[in-house]
C-alpha cells in the first residue's frame, strides 16, 4: 500500500505517486465532500482511471459522506468545491476532471450509509475478502454456508455491490433450476441454467445456446464475478461453475447451507456464518422494533428484548420477523398475565426451532390448553393484543 502523505504538495502530481499509481494492482478511490477541493486529488483521479482503462487495474471507490449522484454530477456541497477548484484552472482540466467524477461516480462502491444499519456486515465482508485474495490473478472458488436466516444472501449482496466494479462482468444469480426428485437434471434444464447464467453475466436478454461449452466459449477470456445463491445440488455446480471455463483473475462464490456440496466440487475455501453474538443479536432485534439499537422508554424493557433474542436462538432472520412484528407497539412482558406469557413463550420457542435453531429450553405444555385456558380472557386488551401480534 502507497501513502501520499509525505509527498511534498506541488502543483502536478509528484513523479513518486504516478509511479506507485501505475504499479498497483488496486485502486481504492475515498470520495468526500471535500474531495474535489483538491486539484491534486482530481489529477490523482485522472491517473487512476488511466491505469484501468490502459493496465486494467482495479478501481474500487468508498462514498464516505457524499452522495454518488453529487459525484456524478458535481451538485450539491461536492459541485461548490468542485467548482471552487476549476475557478482556478483551465476549461480543459475541468471538463477531464467532469468526465473522470461522472465516471467514478458510476462505480458501484461502498457508500458509507448502505450497510450502518447491518450488524456486523463489515466483519463478514473483511472475512471474505481475504478467502477471496483479490491480488491473485488465476481463479478462485469461494464458498459461504450456514443455515437458513442466518445471513448469507444479505452478506453476498453486499459482496456484490462492493466487488463488482471490480470485474469486466458479474452476477448475482438465485433460483436455480434444481432436479426432479430422483433423477439428475435434464439436458434441456442444464441449458437453461447456462443459458440463465449468460444472460446475466452479459447483460444479454434471451440468450439462446445449442451446447454447454456455451460458457466456456463466451467467458474463457473475461474477468468475472458470478454469485451463485442457495445452491441445494452438486449437479448445479458442474453445470455453471467449472474452474477452467473463466478468464484469469475470475472469483466464484457460492452460497449454501450444504457445506458438503462445496467440498464436493473441490471448493476448500469456505466461510461459515456463525450466529452473532447476544451483544448483535440484541441489536439487530432493537434496529428492527425500534429502529435504533436499544428499547426506548416505555416500549419493552432491555430484559424483555433480552429474553426475545434468547427463545430467537439469535437467528437474524427470527429476530428481523419478531422485531418488525413489534414495530410501534408497546408490550410489558410482565404486566401480562400468566397464561398469556405460556402463550408468548411457546410461540417464541417454537419460532426459533422451526428456523432451525435449538433453543435452551425447549416448548413445553399443550398448546391447545393454553390457547383455551386464554380465551377464558380473551376481554383483556393486553392478551388481545399479544394474539394479533404472534398469530
């Protein structure tokens, strides 16, 4: 990694920057307000995007504060700046430095507001990123498991959004065709797998191909990023994902809750999501029933949500459809009555073991007993409450 700070200022970029600019392999451009304040960040710019225009190098671009719009068009506090600087400067410069910003700011990068609200995203996405090891230029098959609701699409996504400037092409490809029960797929459906595949990866409607060397034709040449979501088959994978059907540089990632299939198709580097702490539980409920990280005044109290994260077997998904379930209510816990807390805890449980999480204590009790032991108080506003919202 090269560090401008101690280069001398100058009018022109200095020789030692545009050197260490040419050599890397990536680029990673920070865009803030103030960014085109500097006529020397602007060339610097120029620089960059020439070196991935010329040598392929890899741009990657962190909106920290600034909207990409006000980047591509120069509005907004970044356009004042903007416009500050080529007061200074000739027409020429600012209409190269109008094209290089309209440019950057169609990369699809990180804006610093996209994932605040995701709890513990960033750790995820750092774990990856080096299974991945952008820098090695032959390809590589990367695998995310874990169960169901715990994450790993969210994850992907942003994978996604993050990398994908990165490549000459990509996708984020889901609903895989899969095989009838019994049999293995059909030679019409593993061309329309391809045939999906391409679609996608080229940004091509109705493709149409004869044969399935299809990919290793069209994309043997090309840098790519294909996400593959909720693989269930290893037939799947021999289908769209053989390692030597893509140009140098290409990065496979695959998503399934089967760690087995991924080991099948010989893919060793592997990321498993694990459940997130009760400290990120605990937030991830509150973001969703209270859009802020913990329970305001009034609404539940910090035990109650304690307790909810717990019979939730911290599964995020579990947490995300209970606390949008609690949006804008107020529910105490301990001000229901006996009978209906039976009720909320058996609910809660049986929830959590139905999303594939084992909880510490099982449910327990007749279900049917206490929902007619409640109705005997179906007159309380609070046990009314407690069933049209868990029911």
């Amino acid at each position: 990694m090269f560090n401008d700070e101690r280069i001398e200022r100058s009018q022109t970029i200095a020789p030692a920057l545009t050197q260490a600019i040419r050599e890397s392999r990536i680029s990673i451009v920070v865009l803030s307000k103030n960014y085109a304040s500097s006529s020397w960040c602007l060339d610097e710019l120029l620089e960059i995007l020439n070196c991935k225009e010329n040598a392929g190098q890899i741009v990657m671009t962190i909106f920290h504060g600034v909207n990409p719009s006000d980047v591509r068009k120069q509005t907004g506090e970044f356009g004042i700046a903007f416009k500050e600087t080529c007061a200074r400067k000739t027409k020429e410069e600012m209409i190269k430095w109008t094209h290089a910003l309209n440019f950057v700011g169609n990369i699809a990068g990180v804006h610093s507001k996209d994932f605040d609200d995701i709890v513990g995203l960033k750790a995820h996405l750092t774990e990856i990123e080096s299974l991945l090891y952008l820098d090695y230029d032959k390809v590589k098959m990367v695998g995310i498991s874990g169960p169901a609701g715990i994450g790993k699409s969210t994850i992907a996504r942003a994978l996604h959004s993050l990398l994908s400037s990165s490549f000459h092409h990509s996708c984020y490809m889901e609903n895989l065709i899969e095989s009838k029960a019994n049999s293995a797929l059909e030679y019409r459906s593993k061309l329309s797998l391809q045939e999906q595949l391409l679609s996608q990866v080229l940004n091509l409607k109705d493709i149409r191909i004869r044969h399935l060397g299809a990919i290793r034709e069209r994309l043997h040449d090309q840098r790519v990023l294909i996400i593959l979501d909720d693989v269930k088959e290893a037939e799947q994978l021999e289908v769209l994902a053989d390692i030597k059907w893509f140009g140098p540089g290409s990065r496979i990632i695959v998503i399934t809750e089967n760690k087995d299939i991924l080991l099948q198709h010989g893919i060793c580097d592997i990321y498993h999501v694990g459940f997130p702490s009760q400290e990120d539980a605990l937030k991830i409920f509150c973001l969703y029933a209270f859009r802020q990280t913990s329970p305001p005044d009034g609404y539940m109290k910090l035990h109650e949500c304690e307790m909810v994260v717990k019979y939730c077997g911290s599964l995020p998904l579990n947490l995300h459809v209970l606390g949008t379930a609690f949006r804008g209510r107020r529910f105490i816990y301990l001000s229901l009555s006996e009978k209906s807390q039976a009720l909320f805890d058996y609910l809660i449980r049986c929830s959590a073991l139905e999303n594939g999480r084992e909880t510490d204590e099982p449910p327990s009790g007749d279900l049917t007993k206490i929902l007619a032991d409640l109705g005997e108080e179906i007159g309380d506003d609070l046990d009314i409450e407690l069933v049209s919202l868990l029911i």
